[in-house]
C-alpha cells in the first residue's frame, strides 16, 4: 500500500492531533490490559505514561527513522506475576518488576552489540522471506481469538457488565464498529479515509451508551454494554512504579532477597529472547508497508537498543515492559501514515493524558465489543501483510511449501512450550519450527549451491589463467 504521508513528511497541526489520537486508541486496549490482569494495584496511567516515555526512547535511538510505538509486553505476563509470587510485600514486587525489566533490556544492549560487529547478513539468511513472512502473518492470526472474544464482551473493567450484558447486543455494536472503519476507509474522502477508526469507535461506543440508557430506563441488564460506575472512583493521577518502592518494607515470607531477585531473573531474561524473534518480525512486518529497510537503515542495532532501553525506561515508570506493537503497525498500513512525527506526538499524548483522569477513564469505559470490532480489521492487516511477504516465494517447490506450512499451522494452532516460569509463545514456536525446517529442506540444496559456485569459479580462473597466458604470448 502507497503511503498518503511518508516517514518523514509533517502532517498539518489538526490532522496531526487526529492521526496520534487514532494511533493511541489503536493501542490502548492492549497497553492498559497489562497492568490489569497482573494486579496488585498496578496503574492503568502509569502503565500509559511509561508507554510513552519507552517510544520516545525508541525514536531517538532510531534517529526518527522507524514509525511504531512500544506498548505493554503480554509476553512479560508471567514474568511480571512471578515479581508478586512468594508471598513478596508490594514494594519488592515493584522492585522485583523494575529489576526485571532492567535484565530483559539488557538482553537487547548485549544482541544489539553483537550485531553491530557480526552484521545483519546472517540474520537474512536464517530468516529469508519464507520464513519472516508467515511468521509475520502469525502475528496476527494468533491474535484472531482475542478480537472475536472481545467482539461479545462489554467493559473488561467490570465483570459484573462482562457476565450480564448480553453478547449479541455487544457483537451489534462491535459489528457496526467494524462496518463504519471499513466505509471510512474505503469510500472515505481525504481526512475521513486517514482516520477510520477513529469515525469507527465512536460510532460504535455512541451505540453502545445508547444501549446502555435504554438498559438503564428499562432495568434490563442484557443491554448494559458500558459501565459508567469507573467515573466515580477516577484515579487523578499515575502510581508511577518506582514511587510504589518507597510504600512499605521490602519483605518476602520465605527466602532472602538475593534468591528473589535470581527467580526474578529466571522469570524474565529467557522471555527477553522470545520478543527479540518478535521484534524482527514487527521491523520486518512495517519495512515492508513502508518499503524501507529498516534492519538497514536505521538498523537493527539502533532498534534493539531503542526496544531494550525503551523498555527499561517504560518499567521504571509503569511497571511493565514495552515491545513493538502490531497494532500501531496495522494503524500505520491501513491509514496509510508513516510519519514518525505521528508517534511522537502519540507518545506525548500517552504522557499528558496520564495525568487527565476522565479521559482515561473515558478510555476505559469503551467496551471490548468496540475495540474488537477495530482489532479484526487491525490484526487482519497485520496477518495479510506477512501473506504478501511471500508473493514473490515459489510455493510450487516443496522445501518452501514445507516451510510455510509448519509455520501456519503451528502458529495457527497455538503451540507453545512451558518452562516454568518462562512461556514460549506461539509466534516464537513457529518462527523457531520454521527455521529449522528451512534448514532441513535446503541442507543438500545448500551443499549443491556450493559446489555449483566452486565450479563457477574454477572455470573463471582458468579462463583469466588463459587470458593471461595469451597476453604475454
């Protein structure tokens, strides 16, 4: 798809408001779900504000060059809860999550230096297209389950409104979400067609505040969509996580402190590896949108290092580790929007807005259904981009075909491998899987390519030999 603004280009102030806004809700669901489902009094704002803090860092790692924002890591889930584990007082906790984000960042600086005296060749030989590109569709398609859940779900804030709202009023209005971003998108005009969701959310929340009146006025709880309740206990400002330190005593039950920290690190270094096959998949995902490369330029090294310090700056604040979001790569391929300027007043949004609790209580209050409408069309996106990587790839030779399909189905079908405390995900497994299925396939064509090459060049040398010979002759 032909980007409408390109890296570089400055969108006009207004739309320029609008186009960050679209992005922050793009992502907001995801980066605010974090903080929630791990608990323990973790802020949804602050979890925001490092979100911003951690793209900022990016960029200026990234000189400006790469347009993606870094949001709250799921892939952390149950490193995070394993901070909290033990019966572990609060304020060790927060150490214990800002600790481990400091070795997972680590993890990055030491690859991103590796890779800056080793280069980037071998990692285009590991992962060529066949391999990158199904991987990417994965990233998507594991998604799938989580927009078509979230498609007849109201608040996630509320279990009451998740048990009693009924879920065909719920997939009315995530289904009118979905159709009104596909108008905008594809019969809209100018501005209209650049901010779909936008139009889509709100016309999909208006609907579900409508049901919710009418479920009020009639008392009929299947029609209770939005839990408004969240305005009366707003938060008004972030419990940034390193202030949650300095709450109480750093106390564990059983164990000392250092043995803590060792299964802090157990808990969250293998996971950093994990995310750095997912981090390449995202970078390749958006070059290819994009048409820039860039492992290239800005580089591998400089997006490690932006992800990893990015990540560590975003847990100092938040709690939680940040990584590169799908859903702002989708953003950026459906709005046709490159321009990094966008991110950054993104991540300047997610900074102030922290800090303005009735619009991130507003926030919270769009229901699920709504958001699963967006995520269907973000995640398809996502999923049909990794499929084109591959338009160029023979699928009529076996050794590629072989390679697609174990990725697919594997990813598809959601293998993963349990650890203890550490969890492989599926986009990790099938990537892994396909990789070495790569390898199998081409272990004799390799060798043949080789010996190929050996004769060409035999040849070549005795033709200069002959040249030679014929010269001084």
């Amino acid at each position: 798809m032909k980007m409408i603004y390109g890296v570089k280009d400055r969108p006009k102030v207004p739309q320029l408001i609008l186009f960050a806004l679209q992005q922050l809700l793009a992502i907001l669901a995801a980066t605010i779900a974090v903080p929630m489902i791990v608990g323990n009094g973790m802020s949804i704002s602050a979890a925001l504000f490092g979100a911003g803090v951690g793209t900022i860092v990016y960029l200026l790692f990234t000189k400006f060059k790469s347009p993606v924002f870094l949001g709250s890591s799921f892939a952390f889930l149950g490193s995070m809860s394993a901070a909290f584990a033990g019966g572990v007082s609060a304020s060790l906790g927060y150490l214990g999550l800002i600790i481990g984000a400091v070795m997972a960042g680590l993890v990055y600086v030491i690859i991103a230096v590796v890779i800056k005296f080793a280069g980037v060749k071998w990692i285009n030989k590991i992962m060529p297209a066949v391999v990158i590109g199904p991987t990417v569709a994965i990233i998507g398609l594991s998604l799938a389950g989580n927009a078509v859940g979230d498609l007849m779900k109201g608040n996630v804030n509320s279990a009451a409104s998740v048990m009693l709202c009924s879920p065909y009023a719920a997939l009315v209005c995530g289904l009118v979400t979905l159709a009104v971003t596909i108008v905008c998108s594809v019969y809209g005009k100018k501005l209209m067609k650049m901010i779909p969701f936008i139009i889509g959310i709100l016309a999909g929340y208006i609907l579900a505040a409508a049901f919710t009146g009418i479920g009020y006025a009639a008392k009929c709880d299947a029609l209770k969509i939005i839990n408004f309740e969240l305005f009366k206990n707003m938060q008004w400002y972030p419990d940034f996580a390193f202030v949650q330190l300095f709450k109480g005593k750093m106390a564990v039950e059983d164990g000392s402190i250092g043995a803590y920290i060792g299964s802090v690190a157990v808990a969250y270094i293998p996971v950093a590896f994990v995310v750095f096959a997912e981090h390449i998949a995202d970078h390749k995902n958006i070059s290819s949108i994009i048409e820039t490369d860039l492992l290239s330029d800005p580089g591998l090294t400089r997006t490690l290092l932006g992800d990893g310090v990015g990540s560590m700056a975003g847990a100092f604040f938040g709690g939680c580790p940040n990584t590169t979001y799908g859903e702002s790569v989708g953003c950026v391929a459906i709005s046709g929007n490159a321009s990094v300027i966008t991110i950054l007043v993104t991540a300047g949004m997610a900074i102030v807005f922290s800090f303005v609790a009735p619009f991130i209580t507003f926030l919270a209050t769009i229901p699920s259904c709504v958001m699963g409408g967006v995520c269907i069309a973000l995640y398809g996106f996502i999923a049909v981009s990794g499929l084109k990587m591959i338009q160029g790839v023979d699928l009529g030779d076996n050794r590629n075909l072989f390679v697609v399909s174990v990725i697919l189905i594997t990813g598809v079908g959601g293998l993963t491998l349990n650890f203890g405390k550490v969890t492989i995900t599926a986009v990790a497994c099938a990537l892994i899987l396909g990789i070495l299925t790569n390898v199998l396939v081409n272990i004799k064509h390799k060798n043949k390519d080789e010996n190929e090459q050996l004769t060409i060049d035999g040849i070549e040398e005795k033709e200069e030999a002959a040249e030679e010979t014929k010269e001084e002759n």
